[in-house]
C-alpha cells in the first residue's frame, strides 16, 4: 500500500484532486483522453493494410530470390531490369540489351519492371490481408471488452483520477511500441496493449463526468462536448497518418503521438456490475453504441482493401476517405449532446441507427473516392446522433433505477463499444473474404435497421419512486439556481459546496 500512497501524491494526481471542484478542467482531461485515445484507433487505419501488404510481398520476394540463385548455373544469364533507362542488364556477359532493341531476346525468368501505378500487383494476396487487418484492429477492442469489467468497480473504490493517469502511461507505451514495430506479431501486441490504457482512461473519464455533472440536461451537454474529442480524434488520426506515412514514413506519426500522450499525463460503493448487466434498458442502450459503432468498425479494414482492389487509391487517399464520417462525427456529437435531451433521446437514437444502415449499405455503390463523401457522411453523422444520447442516457438510467455511482455503468457502455470494435474488424474481414465488401455493408446495415425499433422502449423508463422524486428536485434546483445565481457558480461552471464531496 505503500507504493500506492506514494503514486497518489504524484504531482498531476495531486493536482487533479486539488483541483476537482472545476468541471470544466475535468471536461478538459476527458476530452484529451479521449482524442489521443481515438486518434492512436484511427491513425493506422490507412497505415495498417498497406504496410502489412508491402511487407508480405517483400518477404515473397526474398524466398523467392533466395530459392531461385542456388539454382542459377554458372555462366547463366540474370537478368537485371533498370528503371532508370528501361534498359535489360544480362549478368552473365557484359551486354546491355535495350528495351526498344527487338534483336536480343530477355530470358523467359527476367523480372518484368514493375507498374508505376497505385494498384497493387497482387488481387489475391491483398484479399487475404482482410482476416490479418481485421485481427489485428479488433485485438484493441477485445483486451478493453476483457478489461472494463475490472476497471469500473476499481474506480468506485479508488476514484477516477489514478486510472486516468495509468491511461496515459500505458498508452504512452503502446504508441512508442507501434512507432518501431517491424513484425505483424509486435503491432498485435502494440495493438492490445492500447486496449488496456483506453479502458483505463475512457471508463474512468466518463464515470467522472457524470459524477460532477449531476443534472440530466448538463450531463448530457459535457457528454456531447467530451465525445467531441473522440470525434476529433477519429476526424484527424486516418488523413494525419496517411499523409505522414506517405510522405514521412510509419513511425513519424506514431511519434507524434507519444509526445502528446507524455505531455498531458504531464466513495460510496456502487451497485454490482452484474445487477446493472441484467437491466433490460441498460442492455438496449448498450446494443444501440454496439451496432451502432460496429459499422464503422467493418469499414476501418476493409475498406482501404476494397478501394485498392477496386480504386487504386494511393496511400494518403486511404485515410482521407474517412474523412467524411470524423467531420460528420464531430458535428453529430456537439449539435445532438444538447438536442437530443429536448427531442428525446430515445427518437435521436432510433433516427441514427436507421440513418447509419442505409449509409452503409449505401457505401459500395461508390465508383471512386468521391462517391464515399455522402455515405460516409451520414455513417459519421448517425453514429454521432447514437453516441451523444446513450451514453448520458445510461448515467441517467443509473441515476434512476440504481445507485448513482458511474463507474460500472460506463464500464459497460465502454464493453458495448469495445464489442463492436473487435467483433466488426474480426467478423468484418472474414465475411468480406469470404462474401465481398458489398454484402458485408448490406449485412450490418440491415442489423442497424431492424434493432432500431428497440430504442422506443427507452422513451419512458420504469425506475424507483424515491429515485424519480429526488431526480425531478435536483433538476428542477439546479435549473432555479442557474437563472437566479450570479458571480462564481453561475450556470454550474464549478461545483456548488453542497456538491463537493462526490466520491
């Protein structure tokens, strides 16, 4: 315990606490967690498929030099292509044949130069790179689905400032990690470990958002404001690391981020984890974020695949197509984090799930990249709609049926994100292998369209009678206080006394 107390006193830990009274210093550190958290997601989006692809085809290359110079005979001819005066270069004699010379025929084995265009000379092997992608980008998902159950009790007892902390650090890692990884093997690791700082920080962030903003309509505007970070972080990470990996190369926007992650790391017990997992309208909160974000997750490997296949897109045009859906995101999050509580969140969720499944389907319909703008504007816009009214939905479902302590709530809209996040990438690339990219977005589509209808049920929430009335007297004070109340705590800006101690 000794370690503990000594990590509790270090410097920015001891500083959020002094400075706990402030939300919006606390909305601060949330949305900068969640933008170095996202854009570490999305940065390798265009990276991944076609690094993993050039790597394949190198190690292809040198088996198959390797097998074919034991074989050579002595005095045999090599053939070595020169791009640079498209002329042939026999080894075995000191000829050079000339590529417009018809006299000097070029051994049946001499290597044809290669294309100079951006489609890749391989079909096959790219489409066998959709199971790796796709493994690889849902190994994050999954280490967080497997870790939240355990970070979010950990934050009722502790406290949500040293998980937060711990989320810097260890994503600090996975950045450094990626940015000098070499082998399929160290990304995977690099991958999964980043799931173990975004379940630190993103579970922790939110359960302390909602614990400081305790009234519905606020919470559900910090909410809106915090997951703008997130849509930012989704809006910069694939054009910043295409860009940079086209012109600069892999580690340079890994090393960006490293920096960032180093420069900002710079109570009563819950109700169980498991009562609340058996909330029916916990559970249909949950699935909406679920389906909701799994679409965008089939897309994030399969589609820079399905466009070199079909496009021949260059390398910084794969992360700019998803620039549509980041720009969408950020405007859907900060337009419905305040409307959907005036419109019922209930009906903005029920409008985005269906929005996001005719978006989807729509995508594939797309002859270049900029027949994606449109669909994948709407894919960005309706995920942003679902994002911005769960997640206050579920504090308020806490705050209505259960205890008000967040952190095992948030632990589990955090596991219904994560599930999209590895199921759609692991799932997504084998149907897209097996079945093509057109029926896996028609697939997920129609999964979005029909669990739509189940959103209705969150129109008007059964909960306890004595929950219900003191929720309609803290609204109803916190609404009084910010019209009458002038000077420091005007319009909740930092927490009233009566509301200091939280934990």
């Amino acid at each position: 315990m000794g370690g503990l107390d000594a990590l509790r006193q270090f410097t920015l830990i001891k500083w959020l606490r002094e400075e706990r009274q402030s939300r919006k210093l606390i909305l601060f550190i949330v949305f900068v967690a969640l933008l170095l958290d996202n854009m570490l997601l999305t940065v390798v989006v265009p990276i991944i498929p076609s690094y993993l692809y050039n790597l394949d085809e190198s190690a292809d290359v040198e088996i198959m030099n390797g097998s074919l110079s034991p074989q050579a005979p002595s005095g045999s001819f090599q053939a070595i292509v020169s791009l640079y005066d498209n002329s042939v270069r026999l080894s075995g004699s000191n000829s050079t044949v000339s590529a417009g010379d018809p006299a000097r025929p070029t051994p049946a084995h001499a290597p044809l130069p290669r294309n100079s265009s951006d489609c890749p000379q391989s079909t096959s092997r790219l489409l066998n790179e959709n199971v790796k992608v796709g493994m690889l980008f849902a190994s994050k998902a999954t280490v967080q689905l497997l870790t939240n159950p355990f970070i979010g009790p950990l934050t009722n007892r502790i406290g949500y400032q040293l998980p937060i902390f711990a989320g810097f650090c260890i994503m600090f890692l996975s950045t450094i990690m990626f940015a000098f990884s070499s082998s399929y093997t160290l990304l995977f690791l690099a991958r999964s470990l980043q799931g173990v700082g975004s379940s630190c920080s993103s579970v922790a962030g939110m359960g302390m958002l909602a614990s400081v903003y305790t009234d519905d309509e606020e919470r559900g505007h910090a909410i809106g404001i915090a997951l703008g970070g997130l849509a930012l972080g989704v809006l910069v990470g694939p054009p910043f690391g295409s860009v940079m990996y086209d012109f600069v190369g892999k580690t340079a926007p890994f090393l960006v981020l490293a920096f960032l992650a180093l420069f900002d790391g710079g109570n009563q017990k819950g109700t169980p984890l498991f009562t609340l997992m058996k909330d029916p309208y916990i559970l249909i909160a949950a699935g909406a974020i679920c389906f909701g974000n799994m679409a965008i997750a089939m897309m994030e490997p399969t589609l820079p695949i399905w466009m070199m296949e079909t496009m021949c897109t260059r390398k910084w045009q794969l992360g700019i197509a998803f620039l549509p859906a980041s720009i969408s995101y950020l405007i859907g999050t900060n337009i419905f984090g305040s409307l959907a509580h005036k419109m019922g969140r209930w009906l903005c969720a029920l409008i985005g799930m269906v929005v996001v499944g005719f978006s989807v389907i729509c995508v594939p319909f797309a002859r270049d990249i900029y027949g994606l703008i449109l669909p994948n504007f709407g894919v960005g816009f309706a995920i942003g709609m679902v994002d911005s009214s769960m997640m206050p939905i579920m504090g308020y479902l806490v705050d209505l049926r259960h205890v008000s302590v967040y952190g095992s709530v948030y632990a589990i809209a955090d596991v219904a994100f994560c599930m999209g996040f590895a199921l759609g990438p692991s799932i997504g690339g084998s149907i897209a292998e097996s079945i093509g990219f057109p029926w896996l977005m028609t697939i997920i589509g129609v999964v979005d369209i029909f669990f739509a209808p189940l959103c209705i049920f969150l129109k008007n929430p059964p909960g306890q009678e004595e929950k219900i009335a003191i929720l309609m007297d803290t609204n109803c004070s916190m609404k009084t206080r910010s019209y009458t109340t002038q000077g420091t705590y005007y319009q909740g800006d930092d927490m009233d006394p009566e509301y200091d101690d939280y934990d």
